[in-house]
C-alpha cells in the first residue's frame, strides 16, 4: 500500500505533488510504466511519458543514461526535491 503521505495526496486526483512523491520515496530511477503502476488514476502511457518529459524539462527529474531504446527512466533532482518542500509547505 502507499505510504501514508502518498495516500493523502491521491485523495483527490494526481498532482506534481505526487508523482514527485514517488520519486522520493523509491530514492531512485522509475521507469514511466512503474509510475503508472503505483498511482490509483490509471493515466495510458503516452501521457505519463509526455508528463514526466516535462518535469525533466523543468529540471525536477533527471533522466538516466540508459542507452538501451525505449527504456527510460527517470529519477528526483536536487530541484525536484525542493519542490515537494514548497508544494507541502503551500498546502498547510
């Protein structure tokens, strides 16, 4: 089951919170497919591909040098990390 800081944060629908929880809380690389796998919102492929593309793009996750095709996988920046900090502090 999820940690309890996850749950809270599905209650209502996925949010960058989220996802970036789950990079925190694997303290590594995830491929898009096993992110689909741990979020209750079953989102199809392409948009969780394109999603996590564009938080690379906003320097939260970073990429790994997998040079094998089609197996990408992603993990928690510095940035991304306080990103989760300031979207926690935001709720309260």
């Amino acid at each position: 089951m999820f940690p309890v800081r996850l749950r809270q944060t599905f209650l209502i629908r996925m949010t960058k919170l989220a996802v970036l929880l789950l990079f925190s809380e694997a303290k590594g690389f995830l491929t898009p497919d096993q992110v689909c796998r741990k979020l209750p919102s079953h989102l199809d492929r392409r948009s969780m591909y394109s999603y996590l593309s564009r938080l690379r793009g906003q320097g939260l996750l970073e990429r790994s040098p997998n040079p094998r095709r089609g197996r990408l996988s992603y993990r928690l920046t510095d940035r991304g990390a306080q990103r989760i900090k300031y979207l926690e502090a935001r709720k309260h």
